[in-house]
C-alpha cells in the first residue's frame, strides 16, 4: 500500500497546484492563436460534393483516404478523399447512426433490428450477426482488433471475425459514452455516477461511485500511473487512480477544484486517444462552454493555452453534437454548425461553417473535413496537407499497444504436456467456452494452452518437452481460429513454415484463414513459398487449405493485400495442381 500512500500524496499536491494556474488572466495570457486566423471557410467553398440518395445518419468516417457514410434509406457508401465513389452497399433495412472503422478498413454497422454487419474495404459483407437488439454507441476496437459492442444493458466482446469471447450484462444507463483507455481496456460512466474500466477480456479492474454529481467528461490519462480524470460541471475534477495491482480494492480518489472561468466547463466530449498519440500522455483539452479550447498539461501544472473557436454564443450543444479530440497534429473541434483546427502550441489553422449540416463533421488523417448534409450531399473540405508520423503497415495506422496474445503468458505456462486423455477433455472444455460464447478471462490461459500445443515442436530444443500428439496439434491449432486475434498470426505463421506434420501445417493456414486479419501481409508472404522446398510438393490436403486461407484474407482486408492473393490464387489453380486446389482456388477467385 505504500506505493498508493506516494501517489496519493503527489495527487494531493498536484490537486493544490490547480486552483492558481487556471485563473482568467491566464487564461487570457496564454491564447496564442493571434492575427494570423485564416477566414472561415462556408459550406459553399467545399472541396468537393458529392450526392448520396438520401440525409446521411451518424457521422462519415474516414480511414486510410477513403471514407463511408451511411444514409436513412439503409445504404453505406464509400468515397475517395478526393470525393470519387468506391463502392455502395445496401444493408437491406435501416441503420443505426454508429458506423466505426478499423485500421484494415473493415467497416461495422448495425441494423435497428440489432444485426451486426462487417463490410470489407472494398464494399463486400465479411459476415453478419444477430446482436439482440440495436448499437447504443459505436463499436470499439481493441489493440489486436476485437470488437467492443454496445446495445441496451449489454456488452458484448468478439473477435474481428465475429465470433464472441464473452459478454456482460448492465442493469444502469450509460451516461458517459465508453471510450479506450490508455491500457487497451475501455473505461464508461453510468447513471448513478459509478465508473467502470473493463480489460479486454472482460474483467471489471475498477468501480466505485463518485461525486453526488454527475461527470460531464472523462479522460485516460497517465501521472506517474494511469489515472481516470473526470470533470465536472460544477468546475470540479476528480482524479481516480486506476491500478491492476489493487484491482479488487477500492480506488484512491482525491478531489480538487479547477478553477476555469465562468461559464464553467461545457458537457463536451473529450478523447483520449489523441492524448496516447503525442506521447505526452498527461496533456488533456478541455472545450468550454463560450466555445474557446483550452489544452492543459497535468505534469507541467499548465495552462498551454487557449483559442478561439468556430462556436458562437448559444450554439453549444450536448456531447452527442460535439467531438473534442487531440492527435499529433493538433486540437481539432467538431460541432453541426462547423469545425476549427489548433496546431499543437494553439495557433488556429482553419475554420470552417456548416449550415444544414445533419450531424457533427469527421476530420480524417488525410486533412479532409468530412459533413453530411440534409440536402441529400456529401461535403468534402481539403483542409491540411499535413501527414501523420505514427507508423503505418499495408493499410492504417499500427495499434496503440499490444495485449500479448501472440506469445504464450508465462503466467499460465506450465512447460509440460498432459496425457492423450487429459489433453482431449482441456480441449473439450476449450471448445465448450468457445462454442457458449464465454472464454472471457480464461482466455490467455486458453491461448497459452493452446499455443504450447499445437507448437509443442516449435520450442526450444534444449528444453526436455514430450511432443503432443499430432491429432490434439491438429485441434489446438483450429481452436485458435476461434480465439485469435492479429497478435496470434505471427505464431500461427511460424507454425505454418516449421512444423514437420503436413496436417498441423494445413491447420495453420485454416486458422489464419478464419482469423481473417493480416494487415502486415506477412501470412501471404509464407504462402507463397509454399511451392518450393522445404514444403512437400503439390499436397493437395495443404494447398487447398492455402487457397481456401488465402481467398479469406482477401476477402477481409481487400486490395491491396488482395492482389497479392489473386496471384497466389492464380498459380494455386494451374493445370498441374492437384484437382481439389484448382476447384478451391477457383471458387476464391470468383468469391473476390
């Protein structure tokens, strides 16, 4: 407990610094975006336009130069950055206002009827599924691509294939939107004031109940430890440790005021995810409710500074008409009537007016302002030329983080291998949590098992370790299908390239079919020496598993990885490979 003590003690002073750094003097001496404000743009003097059939729903998002919108007649259409259409994809009924992306450009929407769709990049449906009832919120995703879903009184986790690893039920209302936390879980406020950080795996790390009022916002931050910074409307903070270690004890929470001018503190949205991107993770940016932008370094015990924003008096709305977020390039604010863009020390870049905008802008890594109109039209504003630094592979940007899934844990590593009858009834019991839906916590354990059997040849050789039986290699190999994530490919691949057994080979290659994610490329790149030795020549059993993986990563991620899979492909289906690989190689063909 001493450790919480010191860190109590450091909040405590922080906490007694923060009611003399933000004064209005300060506030005034700090505002650095100066004369040099560019005039703000109109809806008329947009990029580009392009009409949609119908008043868009939610919001566009983009990824990797491209965007979609979704329209009130149950259509998502794509467009390039530069407004020329890629593809339309019709959901075949209504659709919710939440549409997210992840990095290889997957996109996931929902029906009012609660069925879950993921749509690959190039507009093709990856797979559907019945959720219950409607999203409340966008989906999230994890470090390693899984799926965090929200529908009336229940969570839901799966991997990005579809299948669910574990799902919680909630008897409160969410009052504060879930969003990721600095550590890869996601963290949400309920109506009673109770907060909740949740790990991907489905363990609540931190409850409690807070203030007799209710958060207007939340943030992840990290002083010396992360930390859950809310803010209060009535121009209060709270400071909620967060700990793995005291997960199961109560959260030390220290109260101090932060003395903002008034009007206090507007109920805006704030996102953590631009805090993670810098580096800088204590940095936080705070809109207030007469529209200026302050950005805040809990470290520094500083007001950086302050800017004018497009907001005009009276036309604050609820955080579900705002968005606040923070990247590498700067402070970037979004509401229905427009959007204005601060570099990193506060200079305002650009600003832009929207009228008859049908709900809040989406600002993309490519510089282009996205707005569905209620005119039926698509705007696109090219705004920054700018690029973001953080590094990208074969499509978006590489995850925050890792959760360790492509290695097996230390934790749950037992080094030893069990009889041929223990080893089937842990895989029945695998199947059984997997088949239910419910692998939630056991799922490094599983994972771990699961690695250390199917690549019990793999190891080191100097360890003395009976090897599995090729049989239980076979199904501990298939399993992971059903668990992995990204992380579990590089594993699944080296297995594929070093494993003896032809059969525990075709394995690997199903299951990192099934997975279905390989932003890196790095599966394709092993199936393609799949002609030369090492590799048994023409094996029918393997290069119909090859094509079959192939054509469903293709399908997945689209081009361009998929080119790469089409030749492949090609080659899988010549006249001198065995009958069953040139139908299947066909078949994936014509599916793409």
């Amino acid at each position: 407990m001493w450790r919480i003590a010191v860190l109590r003690c450091k909040m405590i002073i922080f906490l007694l610094s923060l009611s003399s750094f933000l004064s209005p003097n300060l506030l005034a001496q700090n505002s650095l975006y100066g004369n040099a404000v560019p005039e703000q743009l109109t809806t008329d003097q947009a990029s580009w336009k392009q009409a949609l059939a119908g008043v868009v729903i939610g919001r566009p998002v983009s990824q990797m130069e491209s965007v979609v919108a979704a329209t009130d007649g149950g259509n998502l259409r794509s467009y390039t950055s530069h407004g020329q259409p890629l593809w339309d994809y019709y959901a075949r009924g209504r659709l919710t206002p939440h549409i997210t992306r992840s990095r290889e450009g997957t996109t996931y929407i929902c029906r009012i009827t609660g069925r879950l769709i993921a749509i690959n990049r190039a507009g093709r449906e990856l797979w559907a599924m019945e959720l219950g009832s409607p999203l409340i919120y966008p989906v999230l995703i994890g470090w390693d691509g899984r799926l965090f879903t929200f529908t009336q009184g229940k969570i839901t986790c799966m991997t990005a294939a579809g299948y669910v690893l574990w799902s919680m039920t909630l008897e409160k209302r969410i009052v504060i939107a879930p969003f990721m936390d600095i550590t890869g879980g996601f963290v949400f406020v309920q109506e009673d004031g109770e907060i909740l950080r949740i790990d991907p795996y489905g363990e609540v790390f931190f409850r409690r109940s807070s203030a007799a009022a209710l958060p207007v916002a939340a943030v992840s931050v990290e002083i010396d430890e992360p930390v859950i910074l809310l803010l209060y409307e009535d121009r209060h903070l709270e400071l909620v440790y967060m700990s793995t270690a005291d997960k199961y004890e109560p959260a030390v929470s220290l109260r101090g005021t932060l003395d903002l001018p008034s009007p206090p503190l507007a109920a805006a949205a704030i996102n953590a995810s631009g805090v993670r991107a810098l580096g800088s993770k204590d940095e936080v940016a705070v809109l207030l409710r007469d529209g200026r932008v302050a950005l805040l370094s809990l470290e520094k015990k500083e007001l950086l500074w302050t800017g004018e924003s497009h907001i005009r008096s009276g036309e604050q709305g609820g955080g579900s008409e705002l968005d606040l977020f923070y990247d590498e390039r700067g402070v970037y604010v979004l509401t229905k009537t427009g959007a204005t863009g601060f570099t990193p020390d506060g200079r305002r870049l650009w600003s832009v007016r929207l009228t008859d905008a049908a709900g809040i802008p989406s600002f993309g890594d490519d510089g282009v302002l996205y707005s569905g109109g209620v005119d039926w039209i698509l705007y696109g504003y090219r705004l920054e030329n700018r690029a973001k630094t953080k590094q990208s592979l074969l499509y978006g940007e590489a995850p925050e983080g890792v959760y360790g899934a492509g290695a097996p844990d230390p934790s749950f590593s037992s080094r030893n291998y069990f009889s041929d009858r223990a080893a089937e009834e842990r895989l029945a019991e695998i199947r059984r949590a997997i088949r239910n839906g419910n692998v939630g916590t056991r799922e490094k354990e599983y994972t771990t098992w699961l690695m250390e059997s199917a690549g019990s040849l793999l190891a080191n050789p100097r360890l003395v370790i009976q090897p599995v039986h090729v049989i239980h290699r076979i199904e501990a190999a298939r399993l992971l299908a059903y668990i992995g994530s990204r992380e579990t490919i590089p594993f699944l691949t080296e297995l594929f390239n070093k494993d003896p057994e032809v059969l525990v080979k075709a394995a690997a290659a199903e299951a990192i079919g099934r997975i279905g994610v390989d932003p890196e490329g790095i599966a394709l790149r092993s199936f393609e020496r799949v002609f030369y030795p090492p590799f048994p020549g023409n094996n029918e059993i393997l290069l119909t598993a090859v094509a079959a993986a192939t054509g469903a990563l293709c399908r997945f991620s689209g081009p361009p990885l998929s080119a790469a899979g089409v030749r492949l492909l090609a080659l899988l289906s010549t006249d001198d490979k065995p009958p069953a690989t040139r139908r299947q190689a066909q078949s994936e063909i014509r599916s793409l």
